[in-house]
C-alpha cells in the first residue's frame, strides 16, 4: 500500500469503493421500466393523438392559448414516437441494435422536444395569465398572429440550439455490446457539468418558475373575483399544473444534480448513496415522461370546451341517423330538415381549465 495515501486506499481500492455493501436487484428494475414504458407509449399515443386531431380542426381559432396547446401537444406527441426505441434499450439493458443514425437522430428528437415541451408549458401558463389580466387583442389582427408565429419559431430554434449542444456528444460506441452514449471527446467532466446546468435552468427552474408564479397570481385573482372565469372551484387546478410539472421533473433533475455532485467530488457521497442514485436514474426519467400523458388530461380532457369541440368531431364522423317512420326533420331540430342532422353540443364554458374558441 502507498504510505502516502494510506488513509485512502487499501490495496489500491478507495476507501468509497470498499463501503459497497447494495446490491440492488436491475432485472426487476429493467422489467418495471418496461412495462411501464410500454404504458406510457400506448395512453400517450392514443391521447395525443386525439387532442391533436381536435385540435388541429380548430387551429384558425385567433385563441393564442390553442395556439400554444397545439406545440405542446406536437411536442409530446413526437417524445411518444421515439419512446419505444429507449423502451427496449431499457429492456435490453443499455445494447442499441439499431445503428448510429437513429442513435444520434431519435435522441435530438427527445432532447428538442426534453425542452421545448417545458418550454412552452411556461408559455402556455403566461398566455393564460394575460387572457385573464389583459383585454383580449382585436379578431383577426394580423400583427399579433406575427408575433405568435415569431415567438413559436424562436422557442424551436432555441430547443434545437439546446439540444445540438448535447446531441453532437451522443453516438454510438462499440463495447462488449452496442450502446447510445453520450460521451464527450475530451473535457469530459466541463461538458457533463455545463449540460446539466444548462438542463437544469431551461427545462425545469426557469419553466417551474413562470408556471408556479403565473398559477398562484391567477389562483389569487380568482379568490378576490369568484366571477372570473370560474372562481374559486378552478383554483385547485391551477396548482395541480404546478403539482404535476414539479412531481414529473423535480425528482429527475435532483437525481442528475446529485451524479454531477458526485462526478465532481467522488468522496462526497458514498457508494451505495451512489448506488442508488445510478439505479433509480433510469426510474426517475421514465416517471419524467409521464408529462406526455399527464400534458394531455390537464390542459384538454378537463377542459369543457374542449370536451365539446371533441364531441362533435366524433359526431360528425358518424353516419347519419335513418328515420325510420320516413319523417323529415325529427334528428335536426328544424322543421323540414335534412335527415340525420346532428345538433351541435354547446362548448360555451367559463372553466380556467378551457381553451376559447
């Protein structure tokens, strides 16, 4: 043993390294994250799915709230799509059998959308406050469409430029078995420090704080004025939004916090705290894209004038109703109508959890 780090090392074995004791079980942990993957790919798909058929037909609306809702939509559902590629990259414990293409373009798929969902989460929550604090702008005026469509550009461009920054580390490396990495080519540690600081302040703080304080400032102005848009019975889902973003987000963003502490500083943690940090980060990131399924239920399926626009779709794919007496104007609510006219169901709604039309 080296006399001078003898208080270090035995047998040239650090001290840290000597502490493990956890052994933790990885083929349960590999078999959960699968079928909890797979979950979460069906209910996303079919979720997203819908709420961006609804959606898409009302896309001329001048809403800037539905405007927003449909990015957020495009951006879960594209995280849905690629998801089935790290479910079985999880199943088959980190081997990638699918080349270095899809390798380097399914993960800038999941990193652009990583962003640009929280990301426009925060827009959403803000356009949702100046609904309420502002009058509305003018049907129909041009110049707020351009700025929309400026603003919507930007936060893409600004999620891809985020993304590049990690995703030209991330390629394919030829080990005992094929595997996805992301791996620097030199200044390891700088790189792996920076990007974690960059995910934590554009994905998580800087969203979290705009969605929190915008939600409590409307839960507040709904508490002094119950007669906007909904009063008090909508205040607590404005703070579920808040409550879902911070339980999908917070736990992987201070597991990943916690393994830069510890690539930083090795004796500060010790090995079974390391132990258990490695294993539940895998964990803690499927849970985190619970958001796909989450996104959905709460900005759409709780909304009752959404719930009405998606009745009416369905209804309008029907086929029309036989009148089977031979009467005329018995299914549309007019006098002589033509068969099989379907009345609409009203989307009128004054919930905070509504899109306008």
């Amino acid at each position: 043993m080296d006399s001078s780090n003898g208080s270090l090392y035995s047998n040239d074995t650090p001290w840290f390294i000597l502490e493990c004791t956890l052994h933790l079980d990885r083929d349960t942990r590999r078999i959960a994250l699968f079928m909890l993957y797979l979950l979460l790919f069906m209910v996303g798909l079919a979720e997203n799915s819908l709420v961006l058929w609804v959606n898409w037909r009302r896309r001329r609306s001048a809403s800037p709230v539905l405007f927003c809702v449909l990015n957020v939509t495009v951006s879960d559902s594209m995280v849905v799509l690629v998801m089935p590629f790290f479910m079985l990259e999880v199943m088959m414990d980190k081997v990638w059998l699918w080349g270095r293409f899809l390798c380097k373009v399914t993960h800038l798929v999941y990193l652009v959308n990583f962003y640009s969902s929280s990301i426009f989460l925060a827009w959403l929550t803000l356009e949702r406050y100046w609904a309420l604090t502002r009058p509305p702008a003018p049907a129909g005026d041009q110049g707020e469409k351009r700025r929309r469509a400026l603003v919507c550009g930007g936060l893409w461009v600004f999620a891809l430029f985020l993304a590049l920054l990690e995703n030209v580390h991330v390629d394919l490396l030829e080990w005992n078995e094929p595997g996805c990495y992301l791996m620097p080519s030199y200044s390891h540690m700088e790189w792996f420090t920076s990007l974690t600081f960059l995910c934590l302040l554009f994905q998580f703080l800087g969203p979290a704080g705009v969605i929190i304080t915008c939600n409590v400032l409307m839960a507040r102005a709904a508490q002094s004025a119950p007669d906007v848009r909904g009063g008090t019975g909508q205040v607590w889902l404005l703070h579920l939004y808040s409550a879902v973003f911070l339980a999908c987000w917070l736990p992987y963003h201070l597991v990943l916090f916690l393994m830069m502490v510890d690539d930083l500083d090795p004796r500060l943690l010790s090995c079974n705290a390391v132990e258990v940090l490695y294993f539940s980060f895998s964990v803690v990131q499927a849970v985190s894209l619970a958001h796909c399924v989450a996104n959905p239920i709460l900005y759409n399926f709780l909304s009752k004038g959404f719930r009405g626009h998606l009745v009416n779709a369905v209804l309008e794919r029907l086929p029309p109703a036989q009148d089977p007496a031979g009467l005329r104007g018995g299914t549309g609510g007019e006098a002589g109508g033509r068969p099989g006219k379907v009345r609409k169901l009203s989307d009128s709604s004054t919930s905070h959890s509504d899109v306008p039309s």
